[in-house]
C-alpha cells in the first residue's frame, strides 16, 4: 500500500465527498448524459440539407452515419471499460471534450470529409458516455443516499437521459434548421453550449473510483459476469439488440418515409418524429417505474411489436397515414424504452459491483450494435427498393429478433 510521509495510507489522505456533494454529482452527470446524446442526434433532420448541398445519395448519408457507429463500436470495445480503472469523471470529460470539437469541425469544416471526422468523434464519445455514465450514476446514488439498496432513480436517470437526449436533439436540430438562420451552424453552437455547461458541472462533481496503483495493462473490453449468470448476459444482450433495432427502423427511415411516401420535406416534422418515439419512451418509463424486472419484459415485448406493425401498416395503406405513422413509432420507443429499462436492471444486478462499467459496456454494444446495422441495412435497401418495401422486410426481420431474443431471456429467467 502506498504511504505517506505521516504514515497513512494516501486513501486516507482523500477527502470523502458529502451526501450533498454527490447528489450535485448525480444531476452533472445526467445533464452531461443528455447533452451528449442529444449532440449524438443532431445531424439526422439535417443530412437532407447537407445532401441537396452537396448532392450526394441516400448511400452517402448512410454511409456517414456507419462512421458514426464504427466510432460508437470502437470507443465501447477498446474504451468505455477503463472508466473502471482510471475513473468514471474523467471519462465523462474525455466524451464531452469529443463531442466539442465535434462541434467545431461539423461548423468549420462542413465538408463530406468534415462530416466523417466529426461523425466519427460523436461515436467515439457516446461510446465513451453510455456506460461510464450509467455506472457513475449507479455510484453517485449510492453516495447520495448510502445504506438504499434500490436502484430504480439512476437507472431510470440513465435511461431518461439516454431517450431523452436521442429525442431532443433531433427535435432540437430540425426546429432551429426549421425555423432559424443558419441551419447547418446554429443547431451545433446551441449543443456545444449545454455541453460546456455540462463540463463545468461535471468539473466540480466528485469521483467515484480512483486509480488503483499499480495500474493493471490493458485489454480491451471483455466480459465480466459469474460464470454461471453469462447464459442470461448473452440472452440480454440479444434482447436490448432487437430493442434498439426497432428504435433504429424508425428513427433511420422517418426522414425518408416523410418525404417520399407521406410527401413532408418539414425538417422540423423529420426532429418531431425522432422526439415523439424518444419522449413516449420516457413517459413509459416513468409510468413503470416500481415494475420488477420480469413484467418490464414480458409487457415490453408486445408493445415493441405492436409498434412495428403500425409503422408498417402506416407506410401500406393505400394513403399513407402520416398519424399512423407517428403514433406507430411512439409505441415502438415506449416498448424499447421498457425493454431497455428491463434488461439494464437485469444486467446491473448480475454484475460485480468493481466489474460494472465492463458488463454496461458489452450491454450497450450490444445495443449501439442493434441501432447502427438497421440504419445502415434501410440505406442500402433503398439504393434497391422502395420505402415502403424496405419498412416491411426490415419491420419483419425485427418482430422475428424480438420473438426469439424474448424466447430466449425469459424462459433463462424461468
């Protein structure tokens, strides 16, 4: 153990934050959640302005958005665990510092290139984000309120932010692009601000883990769950999948099914429809937040299905209903929304409490995983098919994953 030059141990020598101070820590940290989110969601109303702009295809677009996930996939398999050693507030720091310049180069260097590099820094902080976030607020509860064994307010925080940032940036971005003066700089300039209100915040908030010395090497992000809990893991893991693949079909092909099927080129309804989905999802969870973890899944599952079917229907009747339509992907973020709040709560409580930002990182890959590969699957299907074609097969693939994934979890559960 490390002494100091009185004899106590450097631990020892650290001053031990107030209840006070770590509830100051807890909202910080829910405020740097969002904002980075929020920041995540910004460019989706506005790639219709950079694509007439710069007139590249909806491929192009896809394709940006794939850098945006590979930064996400990359920053949560290489990255995101080592909040564990090295501390969640630096970490936090570190993701809101990416999603800056992020900012300054979608403002300054508004290029498809420009594009690729910030798309790419915004995935490498949301990776970054996700899980040392979600693991921060689960301890800055507990410091909070020491000797509570309920975790329902962080992870329901966790949660509300996660939501409630993919639905108010989009929302956000396509009304000022809407409605304000210049569409393609305005929208970052008001995120970077909450983003730099969150890093002042966050500057003063306590940390929750200290690096441990000497520090151990480095290896990527693995697994750590007791042996005999990894056959649930893996089953959560497919299941917070196909939740965030719903949320993806929506959210990915919205923009499209606007302006095509239903005729509205509105980048503020294009915001509107990514909000809707995200703040239903929110009201949902509220509304079940004294619910055990089983009936989150087991009430989770229809809904999300249900969602689905009547985005599809929306898209197939013989006038398309833009209601419908709407409505349609606010049930499926509600049913995601209780889905990922299920799985989250399941996933929290098979981990070891020093191996928790590892087992949130494989859980959030997996999710990241589940809304990339559908967005960037409905690109490359609309280079083929219609938009309505696509919405169907891509609506039925999901269903099925939702089906089997269901299958899978509960009867693990049973």
């Amino acid at each position: 153990m490390t002494v100091s030059t009185t004899g106590q141990p450097v631990a020892s020598l650290r001053p031990v934050p107030s209840p006070r101070h770590h509830h100051f820590g807890f909202w910080a940290a829910t405020w740097v959640f969002l904002a980075v989110l929020a920041f995540s969601t910004a460019p989706s109303p506005l790639y219709m302005l950079y694509a007439d702009r710069d007139h590249f295809s909806s491929l192009m677009v896809t394709i940006v958005f794939a850098a945006y996930a590979v930064g996400v996939v990359a920053s949560l398999s290489l990255a995101s665990h080592l909040s564990d050693v090295h501390g969640r507030r630096v970490h936090l720091l570190a993701a809101v510092c990416l999603s800056s310049v992020s900012a300054v180069v979608f403002i300054f260097w508004p290029g498809l290139a420009g594009l690729f590099v910030a798309r790419v820094l915004t995935g490498v902080a949301v990776g970054l984000t996700v899980s040392t976030a979600t693991a921060y607020l689960n301890e800055l509860h507990t410091g909070h309120r020491p000797g509570t064994e309920t975790v329902r307010r962080p992870q329901l925080a966790a949660a509300g932010a996660n939501f409630g940032g993919l639905g108010l940036g989009g929302l956000c971005a396509g009304l000022l692009a809407q409605y304000a003066p210049h569409p393609l700089v305005l929208p970052y300039l008001v995120l970077l601000a909450a983003l730099v209100v969150g890093a002042i915040a966050l500057i003063a908030s306590p940390e929750t883990r200290h690096r441990p010395r000497p520090l151990p090497p480095y290896r990527p992000q693995r697994v750590s769950v007791p042996n005999h809990a990894r056959p649930r893991y893996f089953g959560l893991l497919v299941e917070v999948f196909v939740a965030y693949a719903g949320v993806a079909i929506f959210l990915g092909l919205a923009g499209t099914f606007l302006a095509t099927v239903i005729g509205d080129t509105s980048l503020a309804m294009a915001g509107l429809a990514i909000f809707i989905a995200c703040a239903v999802g929110i009201v949902a969870l509220v509304a079940t937040g004294t619910w055990p973890v089983r009936r989150l899944l087991v009430v989770g599952l229809p809904i999300d299905l249900a969602g689905l079917a009547m985005v599809v229907v929306a898209a197939w009747l013989p006038t398309p209903s833009l209601g419908l339509f709407l409505a349609g992907g606010g049930v499926i973020g509600a049913g995601a929304a209780i889905l990922y709040k299920g799985t989250l709560g399941s996933v929290v409580a098979l981990s070891p409490p020093d191996k928790l930002g590892e087992s949130l990182s494989g859980f959030f890959l997996a999710g990241y995983v589940g809304l990339s590969l559908p967005a960037v699957a409905g690109g490359i299907a609309l280079q083929y098919l219609t938009p309505r074609t696509t919405l169907l097969v891509l609506g039925a693939a999901a269903g099925t994953g939702v089906l089997a994934s269901s299958w899978l979890v509960l009867r693990k559960r049973a």
